[in-house]
C-alpha cells in the first residue's frame, strides 16, 4: 500500500496511508501541509522501516513484531 508523508507548515510531520484509510489522518492536516515523499510497503513494518531510513533516524524498533509484520493484505486491506 502506498504511504505518505507530509511536512506541516510549523515542521511537524504526517505519515500516513494513502487513499481512503489515510483521509482521517489528511483531515487533520492544517492548511498549507505539502506531501514531501511517497512510499510502497507492504506492511505497517516495513512502512516505518522505510521512513526510517528516508529520514535517516537509524533501525526501526517495535515493540509488537508479530502484529506489525504482518501484510495489509493479511489484515484485509487490500487496497
């Protein structure tokens, strides 16, 4: 699934899904926020693996791996 973040107009960030599981996220999103970086994953892991590594932050840690490995397809969320 793809994933988005953006960058908010005091420097604070957004990541988040895109398409409709992100629109709550977007919603909150203050008027001026840019998307700055778009990203496949196929899990919530590998997702924040991959921000991680954009953002130069070191090795994503979590504290639930069997939860967040697994797919978005396993959990339902096809698209």
């Amino acid at each position: 699934m793809k994933h988005e973040l953006w960058l908010e107009p005091d420097g604070c960030q957004t990541f988040c899904l895109a398409g409709a599981h992100g629109d709550g996220a977007r919603a909150l999103l203050p008027e001026g926020s840019k998307l700055v970086w778009e990203v496949e994953a196929e899990s919530y892991f590998e997702a924040m693996t991959r921000y991680y590594s954009y953002m130069d932050w070191g090795e994503y840690q979590t504290d639930f791996p069997e939860q967040d490995k697994m797919s978005y397809r396993e959990l339902g969320w096809d698209s």
